[in-house]
C-alpha cells in the first residue's frame, strides 16, 4: 500500500475496513458504499455469466468437466430444498442457488490479501480506499437478508391468504384463547424481528472478524523473525480454516433462507 507516512496498526486496519463512498443526497443515510456495490454486482456478472454459458452449451450426452460440476451444483442445492421445502420448488431451488453461488464468491474474496488489492485499486483504479469484500459490509448482509424477508412476507400472505396469516400471528404458538392473542403477537412479532438480523449479522460477524484476523496476523508477521515465523504460520493455519468459513457461511445462509421460505408456505 502507497503511503506518505507509516501508518499505525489502527489505521492500517482501518484503513482496510473504510468504504469507498459516495454521497447521494446530504446526509449520512443517502450515503452509498460504492465499492461494495460494484465488487457484488461484477461477482454477480460473473458467477452466474458462468452458470449460463455452461447450462447454454449443456449435452445430453456425456458431460464435460465444466457441465458435471454446474450438474453437480444443481443437484446439491435442489437436494437441499427437497429435503426441507415440501412444495413447489421452481421458486425455491434458483433462489437457493442464487444465493448460494453469490455469497459464496463474495466471501470468496476474503482470501484476496489485503496489500495486493490496495495495490491493484491504487494502481488500476486510481482509489486510494477500496474494500474487497462485499459480506464484510454490513449493508449487503442486510440488504440479502431483507430480499429473503420480504420474499417471506409475501408467501406466508399469497400461501395463507391474509386471514389465514393474521389468525398464525395471534393464534399461535399458545392458542386462540382471547387472553392470549397479545402474548402470541408478540412472540411472532419477536420471530419475525429476529430472523433478518441474525440471517444478516452470521454472515457479516464471521466475514468482518476473518477479515481482521488476516490483517492481524500480516502485520505480526511483519515485525521480525520470530513475528514472521509464527505469523506466517498461523496466517496459513487461519488461511486453511478460513476456507471452511467462506463456505460454511454461504451454505448457512442457503439453508436458513430455505428454511424461512418452507415456514412462509406451511400453516400450523
């Protein structure tokens, strides 16, 4: 990374943690993350250009490396659905796998070190602050979590009907005793509260301190023979575990999203 003056571990850290941003409106809510934006939608572009150009040149004969592995895909994350969503799957499985295949390339630049990609965004782009990694912007954890959640709303009330989906906030868990329609409302009020913030902050809270530990690690690393032995060490240790992270998130964050789809599509 260019620098006029060295910098201080807190401002290295944060200076890999800032948003690049630009400002719509004034106003600190109208504030857009444009790094996050256009590092999520080119892994977008990306991953799933890949998964059409594969799927639109697709044989019935004998598959080649790239078909049997977007097959293998399919199949895995279809799989997952069945054994959860009891229904109609031609929403529910591209959904999945939508969100799969994106969040996990979007964690996937967490192994990106972070010097090369200042150097790249210094270099290239001409942005002295660029943050790679999308999941490590709390806004794009939520704004995933909140597409899911309104996706749920919108099920439970077209499953449901609007009176079926009222009577499930107030007749359950407890049943449609009078006395007990208040406290049913606000367990269910409670529920659906819960379900985005911790849909969002798993993803983010594993992301963000994966991030941190790399960047602990590298500057250890740096301070001499002994930091650079037991850093470079364990930055490969943490490096090994962290690919385990990236994909366990991703598939955390499918499961859950199937999960909350098959509650919005059943009645109690």
């Amino acid at each position: 990374m260019a620098a006029e003056q060295e910098l201080t571990s807190t401002q290295y850290i944060g200076h890999h943690l800032t948003n690049r941003t630009v400002s719509l409106a004034d106003g600190p809510f109208w504030t857009l993350n444009i790094d996050t934006v256009l590092t999520a939608a080119m892994l977008g572009v990306i991953g799933f250009g890949f998964l059409w150009w594969v799927v639109r040149g697709a044989t019935a004969g004998v598959p080649n490396k790239r078909q049997a592995f977007v097959e293998l895909l399919f199949d895995f994350v279809d799989g997952q659905v069945k054994g959860i969503f009891h229904g109609d799957r031609s929403l529910v499985s591209p959904l999945a796998l939508t969100v799969f295949v994106w969040v996990l390339l979007m964690n996937a630049m967490d192994f990106i070190p972070v010097d090369l990609a200042a150097l790249f965004t210094e270099h290239v782009l001409h942005q002295h602050v660029w943050k790679p990694v999308p999941t490590s912007d709390v806004n794009t954890t939520f704004a995933l979590a909140l597409s899911v959640w309104g996706l749920m709303l919108f099920y439970n009330v077209k499953v449901k009907g609007i009176g079926g989906w009222t009577h499930e906030l107030f007749c359950t868990p407890f049943g449609s005793n009078i006395l007990l329609m208040p406290l049913n409302f606000l367990f269910n009020l409670v529920e659906y509260i819960s379900k985005p913030l911790s849909h969002a902050l798993r993803l983010y809270g594993n992301i963000y301190a994966g991030e941190i530990i790399f960047m602990l690690l590298w500057m250890w690393a740096a301070t001499g023979l002994v930091g650079s032995l037991f850093g470079g060490v364990l930055a490969l240790g943490w490096a090994i575990f962290h690919i385990l992270i990236v994909g366990l998130q991703a598939y955390i964050f499918m499961m859950l999203t199937i999960v909350y789809m098959s509650m919005a599509h059943e009645s109690h």
